[in-house]
C-alpha cells in the first residue's frame, strides 16, 4: 500500500510517530559531547545549590585552632561550626527532651545527613589539591566535567598526610612531604618494605577503571581514563576527604554520602565500611574493586572494564601493605592508651574524666584504639522529622561503624558522611544524642582530650 492511498490524517500521525520514536532514541544515545555540553551547563545550578546549603548549615571560615596542628603542621580548625536555629543556645537545646526538639523543628541542619556535593548525580569525586598533584605526577587527570568538591581546603585532612609504618616505627613519617604515586612509590619504600608489600603497594596506587572514570562513553572525564586508584581517596594511606555515595543503599535518595576513612590502624579493627560490615580487609579491598567501584551495579562493572583481583597474591598483598599502616604517634598516651600524668595538661585530663565518666564516650570508643569494633545505632530520627535536603532523603541512618578515635585529629570532617567539621561538633552531636547535659567547661575539656588521642 502506498502512503499517498492513505487519508491524510494517518501518514500525519506516522511521521509524527517516528520522528517521537527517533528522539527517544537521541536521548538514550546523547553523544559524550552532548552529554558533556549539557552537564556542564548545569553544574553551576547545582554547585549554587550544594553552596547555599553549606553555608546555611555551618560556619565555614578558616579558623585555626590555638596550639594543636594535625600530623604534619596543618593547622586544626576551631569552635563550633554547625548554626543553631533563631534564638536557641546549646544549653536550652540539651534542656529539650528529642520529641520536643522533633516536634518544634530545632535540630540543627548541621546535624542532619550532609547530601553529596550533587546528590542525583553522586559518584566520586575528588578534593581539588589530589586532583592536581595527582595530573603533576602521573598525567592522570581525576576533574569529574559535571561537578566539583564542596567543602574548603582548611576543612580537609592534611595533604599530602604523614604515613607511619607498623613495622618501622623508627622512622616516624615516612612520606618524606610528598603524595605516594605509581611515580613515585617505588623509590620512596624500595628500603623499607619487602617486595611482597611493595607490590601490594604498587596495586594501591595503580589506577583501575570504575563508574565516572574509564573508557567508555558512560563516563565523567572529559577524556577516556584509566581509572581511580585506592591511594587517589585513601590518599598516602590516609584520608583526603574525598567522597562517594554508599553502593548499598536504594533509592538514591537514601544513599549516604561517605567520607572516606583513613587506613590508619586498620589492622586492629575488625569491621570494614560504614554499614557494609564484612570483616576483613581482605573482603573489602576486593569489594572496593568489585562493587564500590561501579555502585553495586555488576553489569556495569563488566561493561566498563573491571580489573578482578586475584585473591592468593594480590589482595593478599594489597591487605598486607594496609596493615602496615599505624596510627600517627600519641606522645601523651602510656601502653594502655590513656593520658601518661606527666606530659598531660590539666584540660586534658579532666577531659579523660568526662570521657569515660559523664560522656559514658568509653562505652563504644573504648581505649587503646578508641573504637569497640562494633556498630550502633546512635536513633538520632528521633530528633527530627525526614525532610529532603538537595536531593536526600534525610532519615534513619540505622547502625554505624564505631569509627576509632585515635588519631582522630588528622581527619576531619566527622561522621561517617562528613557532616560534622571539627572536635567541637562533635561534642555538641553527642551532647545531644546522648542526651548527656554538659556543661561548657566539660565540652572544652572533652576537646582537649580528644586532640591528645
Ligand atoms: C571514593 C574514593 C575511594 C577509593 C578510590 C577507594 N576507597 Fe576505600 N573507602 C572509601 C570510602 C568512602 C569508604 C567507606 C565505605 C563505607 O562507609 O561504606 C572506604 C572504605 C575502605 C575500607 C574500610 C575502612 C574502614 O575503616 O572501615 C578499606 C579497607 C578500603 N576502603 C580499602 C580500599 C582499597 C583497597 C581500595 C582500592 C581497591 C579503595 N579502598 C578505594 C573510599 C574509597
Ligand atoms: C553508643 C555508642 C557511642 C557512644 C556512647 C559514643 N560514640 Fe562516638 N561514635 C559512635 C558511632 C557509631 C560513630 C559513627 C557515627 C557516624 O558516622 O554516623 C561515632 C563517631 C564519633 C566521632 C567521629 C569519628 C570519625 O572518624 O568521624 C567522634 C569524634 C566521636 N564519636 C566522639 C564521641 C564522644 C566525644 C563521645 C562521648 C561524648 C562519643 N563519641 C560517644 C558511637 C558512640
């Protein structure tokens, strides 16, 4: 039958139909540079967006605190950050029972989920001093074309951070100042470590593909990549402050934001991930690479190139070079990881009182290491109703990771989604959470203790 035989009104239709059909089709096959183009355009909305949200939360000014640096000199940032709502002190606030506090609508925004920098995109993304001194070193360019790290530099762990061997305590830092890379690696440990940990940490710090960056057109680079490597957000086996969404959580909107823990002192603890608790570091570096990588999504992972560890030698290795990686000294602390009389200050030591006193801290964060190797569920729904913040849901965070405290100075922002960005937060958190009813002096000395861990 040809079309002409037809009345009007049905090859009108037809064409209308294919040509519905071929955008359909356009929009599932939005060429890289398209994508990019589009992306770009509305990064800035959403870096607006994350912006305003920051500073409607905390006060983000650089403000070092007096006397106390991290590792290697950078300095700690001060005070309070998190804003309390019009007219409320701490103190009537800890006076509050947490229904009230729900019901009135006090809790603090700062004390909700902290969203990820674009939260309906999520994925990876980088601190911009990683991501040049990563390009410097390697050639390996980790900007994501679609968004941006949010929170300031002075906020962020040291960088590069110290390292600090189980084995070789002798030697204190020994990064020597710079960033670990496949460019330098070898050069800066050939002395120190055997050749099985030195190519456990030649795979920690070669890049392999995973979700935004790899070499297909489903990615955020603007050129195809090799990939991210462990040390790129455990950086020098510590912490940058980079960030992700957890792999676990469905829907998206329930996804936490995660801040990358430090590898410090892995070897005595006994749960690995915020929530995902498998239970060796072995299980989590092939589950970084398995699932992590590619946001639990397998399909993509086989699509997108992933690199399959092999259990026996390469995990192996990889988790054996982990282990070696010690929390940074603690002068004031004796063997059993309290404060040694002697070299503590008077703040100090009333701040160890409340610690395993009033704060009933020590119940979970239990010395040397300050963690119970459990997880618990701090119910902090109790104190507000869900609401949806730039794309996530706050709600229930079920149980957490009782992350150690030792050390814990090097690497702010706090909480295991980097809501909390100094000491004082966190005091102020627990304050409330536990409904403990400190007073002033007892939060300053709390801080004081916990800057000596
Ligand atoms: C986004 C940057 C990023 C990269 C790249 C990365 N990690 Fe992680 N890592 C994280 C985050 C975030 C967590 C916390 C996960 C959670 O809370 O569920 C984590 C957790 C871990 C833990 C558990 C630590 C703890 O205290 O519970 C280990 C071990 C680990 N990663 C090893 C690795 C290894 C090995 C690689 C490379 C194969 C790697 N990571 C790559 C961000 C990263
Ligand atoms: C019931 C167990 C429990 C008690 C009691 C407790 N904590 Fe924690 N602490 C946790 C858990 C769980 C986390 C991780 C929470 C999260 O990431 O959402 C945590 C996290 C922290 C962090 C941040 C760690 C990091 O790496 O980001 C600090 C600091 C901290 N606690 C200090 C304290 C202080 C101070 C007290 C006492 C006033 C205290 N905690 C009491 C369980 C506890």
């Amino acid at each position: 039958m040809r079309y002409s035989s037809l009345p009007r009104r049905y090859w009108v239709a037809g064409i209308a139909a294919a040509v519905g059909l071929l955008a359909v089709a356009t929009a599932a096959e939005e060429s890289l540079p398209a994508l990019i183009q589009r992306l770009q355009e509305e990064k800035p909305k959403f870096a607006t967006r994350q912006q305003a949200m920051l500073a409607d939360r905390y006060d983000l000014a650089d403000r070092p605190a007096k006397d106390v640096t991290m590792s290697r000199g950078k300095p700690t940032q001060g005070g309070v950050r998190v804003k309390l709502p019009a007219d409320m002190t701490w103190d009537k606030l800890a006076a509050m029972t947490p229904a009230d506090v729900k019901e009135k609508g006090l809790w603090p925004a700062g004390f909700l989920p902290l969203p990820h920098p674009h939260h309906e995109a999520g994925g990876m993304i980088f601190p911009k001093f990683l991501i040049d001194e990563t390009k410097k070193q390697t050639d390996r360019d980790l900007t994501r074309f679609d968004l941006d790290f949010d929170l300031p530099d002075h906020l962020l762990p040291e960088f590069p951070a110290a390292i600090y061997l189980t084995t070789r305590p002798d030697l204190g830092d020994v990064s020597k100042g710079k960033l670990v890379t496949l460019a330098n690696f070898n050069e800066l440990f050939k002395d120190a470590l055997n050749p099985k940990q030195l190519e456990g940490l030649r795979l920690l710090v070669t890049p392999f593909p995973q979700q935004q960056f790899n070499a297909t057109e489903d990615r955020r680079s603007a050129k195809a990549h090799q990939g991210v490597a462990c040390f790129d957000c455990h950086a020098n086996g510590h912490t940058n402050a980079s960030t992700h969404t957890v792999g676990d959580i469905r829907p998206n909107e329930h996804r936490h934001r995660i801040d990358t823990p430090s590898l410090r002192g892995v070897n005595v603890q006994r749960l690995f991930g915020s929530q995902r608790a498998l239970k060796t570091i072995e299980d989590f570096t092939e589950f970084e690479q398995r699932a992590a990588y590619f946001d639990g999504i397998p399909a993509d992972a086989a699509k997108k190139g992933t690199n399959v560890l092999e259990r026996g030698s390469q995990v192996h290795f990889m988790a054996e070079f982990q282990a070696l990686l010690d929390f940074p000294p603690a002068p004031k602390l004796n063997v059993f990881g309290k404060l040694d009389k002697s070299k503590a200050t008077e703040a100090e030591l009333r701040g160890q009182e409340v610690f395993f006193g009033k704060g009933q801290c020590a119940t979970c964060h239990v010395p040397p290491y300050y963690t119970d190797n459990l997880m618990h569920n701090l119910k902090v729904e109790r104190f507000f109703k869900e609401v949806t913040v730039n794309g996530r849901k706050a709600s229930a965070d079920g149980p957490i990771k009782t992350f150690p405290l030792r050390g814990i100075k090097d690497s702010p922002p706090y909480l295991h989604d980097d809501r909390l960005l100094t000491l004082e937060d966190t005091v102020e958190f627990f304050n409330l959470v536990l409904e403990l009813k400190l007073s002033a002096q007892e939060k300053d000395d709390l801080v004081a203790f916990m800057r000596a861990l």
